[in-house]
C-alpha cells in the first residue's frame, strides 16, 4: 500500500463524523486518513451501488466511478441508486449525482467506459485503493495485474443467485512476498459462465456483498481493524451461512507466481 497520508478535520467534519471518530480504533487519525484518501471503484451494478453510499458518507475524500453501462429496468431490483426516471442513463453518472447530494465534500470523478488494460494502467496508480465490482473475469484479471503492479490493494466481491464472496489483497510485494493475489484464487475456478441474466440474483445479497467490500475498504485505508488479506469469505444467502477460507500464494501464479517475478522488469 502506498505511504498513508491525511487531511486535517474542520470543525463541521469533525461533527458529522463524530460516530466514528469515538471508536477507539478508529478515532481522529482514521477519519483524516480517509478524507485524503482516494479510492477507484470499477462497476457501478449491484455491487458498487451497495458500497459507493457507505464510502461517500463515510467520508471518503475522493471517488472515481468507472462503468461504460446504461440503466436498464431490469437493473433497479438491486441497483439502488437509480430511479426509474434514469433507464437509459449512463450508471456513473446518474451514481456520482445521487453520492453528491449525500456528501457534497466528497470529490467524485466520473468514466463512462468500460475498463480496459490502458484505462486502469492509468487510474489505478491514481489511487490509494481499487474497489472490483465488475462481472467478468477478464476484467477482474486485469485489474489484479495493474494492482499488482502498481501495489494498491484491492477489495474483490462477487455474486450470483443467493451467494457472494469478498476478499482483500494487499500487493505489498516487499513486505509481503508471500501473498497470494486476485489470480491465485482464480485459479481453482473457470469464467463465470452464468451471468445475472442467465442464473438470476436475489438483490440483498449483493447489498451485503457490496457494504462488506465498502467496510474493507475503510478498515484497510484508516488501519482501524483486520482485513481479509489472505482470506475468502463466502455467504450463502439462501441459508445465512458465512465461511472463511485461507487463500494460498500459487507458484505457478501467471501475475505473482515465481515464474512471473523472473519475467518482470526489475525495480
């Protein structure tokens, strides 16, 4: 993770933060440390509806929205930051008005386009955090790559149906070395061949997939708390069970497996 800096509280922040200020965990340093912070969420679905309201009014410094996608009506069962006056609009933008209007102090900076390798090359190293809400594969891989790359930690949630997964990776290669990355646990799974549209979704479980990735981030920017680092933890919605596995650094990782640090340029 990158040097952790922090922005001094006026006093009308230090009242509407207040509720988090008095965790002793968390106190005043934490609430600075996330007025500066700035955080690049990639999705705009269910996921990154859940968990833009907790980052926005938890008082986030700056907001990067990234989504290429329109409304749809079929997106506002779980997407709930639209209306159904917005079908048609672009997601980021309609998202980064409604935040707004929560928190006017938040800087919001708003990308109509899908992700690709060139984008995130040069977002992610604008940022001190990347939030995965996105729905592919593909993409998920990519972004872990420039995370990697770049060292910003990054929080990864999923869902589908009536379950969902988070997990939290910190790409810190010097003090870290033996941490696994987003592609060591991809690995043990093939690309999601049922999407939303195919195999349906129950829309609070992409709420509780969205605000745990909303909480990791927060914990991990303000160093209040443990985060998933190294950790998979799986809901299964249909039965209100959590589990928690220990996700292992691959080897043969083609992003932090031995093979791939001969290949890489050195520092």
């Amino acid at each position: 993770m990158k040097p952790t800096t922090s922005a001094e509280l006026n006093l009308q922040q230090a009242m509407r933060y207040s509720r988090q200020i008095m965790l002793p965990a968390f106190e005043l340093q934490g609430q600075e440390k996330l007025l500066a912070a700035r955080v690049l969420v990639i999705g705009v679905g269910g996921l990154g509806c859940a968990a833009l309201p907790y980052l926005a009014s938890s008082g986030i410094g700056a907001l990067t929205l990234v989504d290429g996608d329109v409304i749809d009506r079929s997106n506002l069962q779980r997407q709930i930051l639209f209306r159904e006056a917005d079908v048609g609009k672009y997601k980021a933008e309609v998202a980064a008005a409604a935040l707004a209007q929560l928190n006017s102090d938040v800087k919001f900076g708003v990308v109509c386009s899908f992700a690709d390798e060139t984008l995130l090359a040069e977002l992610i190293a604008q940022h001190d955090l990347v939030l995965d809400c996105c729905d592919n594969l593909s993409t998920r891989l990519l972004i872990n790559q420039y995370c990697y790359q770049q060292q910003v930690p990054l929080v990864s949630g999923a869902a589908i149906r009536m379950e969902g997964q988070v997990s939290s990776f910190a790409m810190n290669r010097q003090q870290q070395p033996d941490a696994p990355c987003y592609q060591c646990l991809s690995l043990g799974f093939a690309e999601q061949q049922l999407s939303c549209l195919e195999a349906g979704i129950l829309s609070p479980v992409v709420g509780v997939i969205g605000t745990m990735q909303a909480l990791e981030a927060i914990k991990i920017l303000s160093g209040c708390g443990s985060a998933l680092y190294g950790r998979l933890l799986l809901l299964d919605g249909k039965y209100s069970e959590w589990q928690s596995f220990n996700i292992r650094k691959q080897p043969d990782c083609p992003c932090c497996g031995i093979l791939a640090a001969d290949k890489a340029p050195a520092e």
